[in-house]
C-alpha cells in the first residue's frame, strides 16, 4: 500500500465522521446525512483529481465509497450523534484534524506526482483538505468552516510547504511523511485548544 493510499484512507475516515457529526447538528434526515459524509469524506479529492488530469480515485476504487458508509453505519449503530454541541466534542476535533493533515498530505503527493510547481502543489494539498468540508458547508447554508477558523487551512499549508520542500532535498519517504503527519496533526490541535488566530488588518 503506498502513502498516497493511507493518507486517503485515514483521510476518508476522518472526514466521514466529521461531515457525519455536522449532519447529525443539523438534524438532516438519513438521506441528507449520507450526503454530507460523501461531500467531507470525498468531494475535495474528486476536486483535486480533476484539477491534476486524473480520473478521480473515488470513481476508480471502491474503498472510498465503502469506507465512508461502514463510518456512516457505525455512526449511527453507536449513536454518535446523542451529544449537544457535536462539533467541540473531542472525537469531532480529532476526526476532523486527521481529516485535514491527511488529505493535505494525500494533495500534495498527488501535486508532486505530475509535477506542479511548489505553488500549484500548495492550492492542490489545500483543495483536498478543505474542499471537501467547504461543499458540505455550502450544501449547509453556513460558511465555510476553513474561513472562519484562523488555523486551520493555515495547516495544510503548512504540511504542503514541508513536504514539497523534503522532496527537492530528495528525503521524502514514508518515515518524514509520518513526522510531518504528527506534526501538522499536533499543530493544528495545539493551535485550535491555544485559539490561535493570524493577524487581521483593521
């Protein structure tokens, strides 16, 4: 299995549980519910794969279409979704930053692989980790989660920059792909429980 499969797979997983517990907030039926895991979990890879040229993983595997069901069905079979406020609730911040270190790793190996410069490797890890999220709030009627949490996309620049930069440096292998994981994973919960918030202009 290559790096670029598991950091989908964690990815689909983490963001199937989080498009999951903003459905259940919303109150959406079973429908609209399966709808907003499939729009987290897969609708920013789609978006990436048509931007690169390739034809999107979701439509030529079936793991991501699995996966994002068995999450939805243990979901609900454990009532996941019995909390007040689903989205401060530390499964929901979990799932939801592995989502977003995962799937800007997955953007930026995909970027890398048809040899986009370091700009275009940067907007293609960003388009994955927040595309997703972005389709469900729109579907939603909210704005966009990534707009109005200061570091948040912050990240998966971040993880994109890093990884480009250990590529040109020709160490970028399973292991430094584990160690910016980590990283960008405890930055952005470092970050979320600190409430760190970039500069505005006034």
């Amino acid at each position: 299995m290559s790096i670029f499969e598991i950091a989908e797979i964690f990815g689909i997983i983490a963001f199937a549980l989080s498009g999951f517990y903003m459905a259940a907030r919303e109150k959406l039926d079973l429908l609209g519910i399966f709808i907003a895991a499939f729009l987290t979990a897969l609708g920013g890879g789609i978006t990436r794969d048509a931007i690169a040229g390739k034809a999107p993983f979701t439509f030529t595997h079936l793991m991501p279409t699995l996966l994002v069901i068995g999450v939805v069905v243990t979901a609900i079979l454990l009532k996941l979704n019995k909390h007040d406020k689903l989205e401060q609730t530390k499964i929901f911040i979990l799932s939801d930053t592995l989502g977003l270190v995962s799937f800007a790793i997955a953007g930026t190996l995909v970027g890398l692989e048809v040899g986009f410069n370091i700009f275009g490797v940067i907007m293609l890890s960003l388009v994955t980790a927040v595309g997703g999220s972005c389709l469900r709030d729109i579907a939603l009627n909210k704005i966009p989660f990534f707009l109005t949490s200061d570091f948040y996309a912050t990240v998966a620049i971040i993880v994109s920059l890093a990884m480009y930069t250990m590529n040109v440096f020709g160490v970028l292998n399973l292991l430094s792909t584990v160690i910016i994981f980590i990283i960008g994973t405890a930055l952005r919960l470092l970050a979320y429980y600190k409430k760190w918030k970039l500069p505005t202009i006034d």
